[in-house]
C-alpha cells in the first residue's frame, strides 16, 4: 500500500486588481455618499422654508406665501429701495428661504412710508402694484398674546401701543354716529383689583390693522405683549357656507327664513320670543312694559309685509 500523500490539486490565481482601479471605485463609492447626503439636507432645508416663520413679516403688498415665493427673484430692490432700511434679505440659516426680503417687527417695524417705494421698484408683481394706499396694506395682524403681563390689564395705565398706531378710519357708531377710530382701540372695563380706576384694554380692529408692527416694537416690556402675526397664523377664515344672518337680513330688508313658530320657554314667561334679557329684580310682564319689543325684531316681517 502506498503511503504517499495525493499531490495537492492547482488553484487558479486571484486577478489582481490594479490600484488605479480600486482608487476610482473608491472615489465613485464617496462621490454617490456625498450627493445622497447634500440631496437629503436640501430636501429638509426646502421643507423647513416652505413656510413663513411666525416672526418674519413680509414687505407690504406682498403676495400669499406661495405666490410671492415664485414670483420673487430675490433681486434685493425692494430691500435696496426702503428709506428706512428696515427690509432685510434672508441669508443662509435664517427662517425664511433665502434671499427673500422680509423685516421683523420688534426690532426694525414698517414705517408706513406714504408712496411706498418698495413696491414701486419690485420689477415682477411679488409685491401688488395695485396697492397704492399703504393704509390697506395687510403685512400681518397685530394680536395681544399676553394679557397676564400686559400692563394696561393689570390695572396700571398704559396707551403706548394706542398712541403710536398710525392707523385710522371713519366708522360708523351703534348710535348712528361717525367717528374716526385707530386700528387700537382702548376699551374701557371696571378695574376689580383696586375699584377705583378704569382699566383702559388695548383692542386690535383686523379690518383696520396693517401689520406694520409698531405698536409691538413700542410696547414696553422686556418681551412683548403685543405681536404682529402673518395673518395665516393671526386669524382664522369661516367658511364659505357659513353665512352671518342678522348681515343677510339688513342686504335683503328683512328675515330670510319669515316667521318663526313662537313657544315659551320655560322661566321666560310672558316675554316676547327671544327676549332673554336679564334683569335685576322680577323680569317685568310682557302686558306691562310701555314700550314693548316688536316681534318682528326677533322674527323678522310678516308675510306680505313691506320690507
């Protein structure tokens, strides 16, 4: 028997791979790392612009959001253009997408100018032409967030946000009268804490506010009680099927729905129907009041009747 051992079978060499090679896939393998990586950080970057930062107010006239963004070339003449510099470009990092101008209330407010240059410079339509008044101009909304720190609601006197809106117009009153009123209002209400003086409340009108952000950078607390707010993020909208009665009944001279079924409620006795007026003692009979209420104030004309 022979003992010796099996010659050991040939193995095919590896290839060898050349070092030009194993550089190029290497660097390909790093180059494809890259681009996923700066395609993710653009991707969460324009995610993170496509909405206006809550303290970012536009220029005035500016379009809605979405269209100003694609309207705007970020050729910077508004910014250019503004007397009181108060317009900035965003840079990189900022809470705006960049290049877009934009100007922050608390520390650089609009300053109304009267001709508004800004959008007389705008070469594209990102900023109304059509708007000629700055008065109607809607930058934002003025709203007062904090009423624990307010001081004209602790009961102190303070008007400065009052006193420094620019912005008035003619109203009419309940009463019939017309009366020029600033877009801040003070309302009178009893000071409980001391009984003593009136408490003077700020009170923003939205039909009149046009953002400029005045009253928030006068406002004299270490932050602010009083913000100017895009007005997608100041306001809710009510839906278009909903519709204000007592405005469709002055546009159509009377109750659109006529007469109403009248049945007493219980405690309300004796009143005319929807009279829930409070009183201080026993509510007075229906038969005894010298002028009672008409019915067709809660129930519109009757059938027939002349508006």
């Amino acid at each position: 028997m022979s003992t010796d051992k099996p010659a050991e079978q040939s193995r095919p060499e590896k290839p060898k791979t050349s070092p030009g090679r194993r550089k190029f896939l290497s660097g390909m393998a790093g180059a494809a790392g890259c681009g996923c990586l700066m395609a993710l950080g653009v991707g969460v970057y324009s995610h993170q612009a496509s909405a206006l930062a809550a303290l970012a107010l536009r220029p005035p006239g500016a379009l809605p959001e979405a269209e100003f963004l694609a309207a705007c070339t970020r050729c910077g003449l508004c910014v250019r253009d503004c007397p009181p510099g108060i317009l900035k470009l965003a840079a990189p990092g900022d809470p705006v997408p960049t290049g877009t101008p934009y100007f922050t209330a608390r520390t650089g407010p609009c300053e109304m100018c009267p001709d508004i240059p800004c959008i007389r410079n705008c070469p594209t339509g990102a900023l109304d032409p059509k708007l000629e008044d700055i008065n109607e101009a809607r930058m934002g909304l003025a709203v007062l967030i904090d009423q624990e720190t307010c001081i004209a609601f602790l009961g102190l006197r303070c008007e400065i946000c009052h006193n420094v809106c620019p912005v008035s117009a003619e109203k009419t009153t309940a009463d019939g009268q017309v009366e020029r009123i600033k877009a801040i209002t003070l309302e009178k209400r009893h000071n409980p804490r001391s009984d003593k003086h009136a408490m003077l409340l700020p009170t923003v009108h939205s039909d009149l506010c046009t953002g400029c952000g005045l009253c928030e950078k006068a406002c004299i607390l270490a932050e602010s009680a009083i913000r100017v707010l895009p007005p997608a993020l100041a306001q809710g909208r009510i839906g278009e099927h909903y519709l204000k009665g007592w405005e469709e009944k002055e546009k159509h001279g009377g109750s659109l729905i006529g007469p109403q079924q009248e049945f007493e409620v219980r405690g309300l006795e004796g009143r005319a129907y929807g009279d829930t007026r409070v009183y201080d003692g026993p509510p007075p009979r229906l038969d005894d009041l010298a002028d009672p209420p008409d019915p067709e104030f809660f129930n519109g004309p009757a059938p027939g009747s002349e508006p």
